[in-house]
C-alpha cells in the first residue's frame, strides 16, 4: 500500500546489475536517531552492491527531513535509496512497515535495521559472508548496548550463547535467541518463511516469525564480532508486548515442538512459575506432567500440588518430589528478571 507522496521506487536511477543486499528500515518518529543511523549505512564496507529501503510509518516528526537529507549522500556513494510509507492518522506497526519495506526492495540477501540502532562499518560484509554459507539461516552478531549499563544480564545471554545454545535456548528467553535487530537472511527463504505477522502494537512479530523460521528447518548462525548499537530507550516497540503475551507464545510453542516427544515429563519448580506453566498447558498436556520436583523442603513436605481451578472431577493432584527422586525429562521453570526492552 503506497499513500501519496510515497513512490513505489524513489531512487535517482537504477543498477543495471541485481543489487545483492537490501538494508530494511521501518521508520516510525525517528528524529533523535535517525541521524546516526543512516550515517552507519553509509560507512558500510561492503563492496557489493546495496539498497537501503525504508518505510515510512506514519512519522508525525521531522523523519522524513531526516531521510531526504540522507538520500542524496547514501545515492552519491552508490547506495540505491528506496523510499514508501503512508501518512494515516496513526502507525500500522512494525510488522506491516518491514513487509513493506521488504516488498518494495530487491536485494537477494536482507539485512533488518531499527532506526534507533547503529551499524558498525563490518556489519553488512561479515553478515553477507555468514548469509552466503547458511541459505536457510538467520545470521545475528553481538551487539553493544547503549545505554552501556541498561539490561547487563540480558545483554550477557546475547553474547555469550554458544552456537547450540542458540537452538536449546528457544524457550527460555523473552524473545529469540538471535535477537531481531542483527537479523540478516537471504530473500529467498525470507519469503519461505515470511511475512512478518500485521497484528500491530503488541504482537511480538519477531518471535512469531522466529518461531516459524524453527518450523521449517531454519538454522541459526551468530557473528561473534559486536556489529551492532543496540539502543536501550522507554519509546522502543519492544515494550508495548506485554508478557504475559510472549509467555503464552512460548507455551504454546514448548507444546508444538518438544512436548510431543515424550510420554511424561517433570516440571523443574514446585513454585509460582512452575504452577503457571502447568495451568498454562492444555488439557492433554497436562495430563503427560508426572511431577513438580524442587529443593524447597516445605513445598516438598506438602506432598502434592493440587489444580483447584481445573474442570475435572476428581481436581488434579500432582506429586511434589525431591529433585532427586525425580524422573527426567525435565521442563526447568524458573523466572529470568531481566528486560529484553530494545
């Protein structure tokens, strides 16, 4: 959808070769950092071709200004500039601008940016390079956080994952392994996967699209450089999805994807969290849960956990045991107290 005064394709010519990489940026009042930011597209060192693709959703600030002012020097150092969006009385979301903007590019591999991020010089080079070995991935890299002290522990798991923490990870996290703004990926199995779901504000379109990227067999690869400026401020998108949204995502997704794989499993933590993931089950979920186990003698010295809100007659007891008595597998429930606030 392109509103007036939004060409398909605002770019001064057009590259008689396929452009090989699209930078995809969603703008929504970016005025504080959209300077920085298009700054880093430009001290790119990638030497392939680039296209930088916005989309404009619904700025009421100087955004725009912003972006005409940038596009005459992206274009005179070779970056294609391609601009869309729409001037409604309010944003479509976050999802619907990154499909736009991804719709109106052209490159065979997609680089994903926020305008409140910045690139370092590296970033587009080593992602395409990791892109090129791993078609069916998502490529992420680590990142530093700006403020340099706001979510520390969050920032940490980020960085220090190890590559097949990236996969055994998925639950445990409020948001993807690979977090959303390093995104790279090809276009082909971009629209393999894709689109980003429209929901708007709060609709975690970045794990949803995570999850279905696990769906079909997608990998995930991390630069292990710090490629990106990750902001950390009160108006990030990030914070308009409540929790207790990404928690039901999460459950439902544990049900899909592990919990079909075993008879009977133990829920690791007799306490609020482990309570709330066995009321957050399904009915035939719950019914495979042969256990809480803890270490908290007085939870263990009741003896049982009983669902006083279930429908069934009688109303579910579920043994409570020491974690050494226990039988494996295990869901481990424990509650994480960071921000993954963008």
């Amino acid at each position: 959808m392109q509103a007036s005064g939004y060409p398909a394709a605002a770019a001064l010519g057009q590259a008689s070769a396929p452009v090989q990489v699209s930078v995809i940026l969603p703008v929504h009042d970016a005025e504080l950092w959209l300077d920085e930011c298009l700054g880093s597209v430009l001290q790119q060192d990638f030497e392939g071709s680039m296209e930088l693709s916005i989309f404009n959703d619904a700025s009421k600030d100087k955004s725009m200004t912003i972006i005409e002012k940038w596009k005459e020097k992206l274009e005179g150092s070779g970056i294609l500039v391609v601009i869309g969006g729409h001037d409604s009385p309010s944003p479509r979301g976050v999802g619907y601008s990154k499909n736009q903007a991804i719709a109106q590019s052209s490159g065979s591999y997609l680089c994903f940016l926020d305008s409140d991020d910045v690139m370092m010089p590296q970033r587009v080079r080593l992602q395409h390079a990791a892109a090129v070995r791993h078609p069916t991935s998502i490529i992420g890299c680590q990142v530093r956080r700006e403020p340099p002290n706001s979510t520390e522990r969050y920032t940490r798991w980020i960085n220090q994952l190890a590559p097949d923490q990236l996969l055994t990870q998925v639950f445990t996290s409020n948001g993807p392994t690979v977090i959303m703004p390093t995104w790279f990926c090809s276009r082909a199995w971009f629209s393999h996967v894709g689109p980003f779901d429209e929901g708007g504000r709060g609709v975690p379109e970045d794990l949803l699209f995570f999850h279905e990227h696990l769906r079909k067999g997608g990998g995930l690869v991390r630069v292990d450089q710090s490629l990106l400026l990750y902001r950390y401020h009160p108006g990030a998108a990030t914070h308009s999805v409540l929790e207790t949204t990404i928690w039901t995502h999460r459950v439902r997704f544990l049900e899909e994807w592990a919990l079909p794989h075993w008879a009977t499993f133990t829920i690791w933590n007799a306490g609020r969290q482990g309570r709330r993931l066995y009321r957050s089950l399904t009915a035939g979920s719950r019914c495979k849960v042969v256990a809480f186990c803890d270490v908290d003698e007085n939870k263990i010295k009741k003896g049982f956990y009983c669902y006083e809100n279930s429908q069934e007659r009688p109303k579910p007891r579920v043994p409570v045991l020491h974690f050494r008595a226990a039988q494996p597998p295990f869901v481990i429930c424990v509650k994480l107290q960071w921000s993954r606030s963008s």
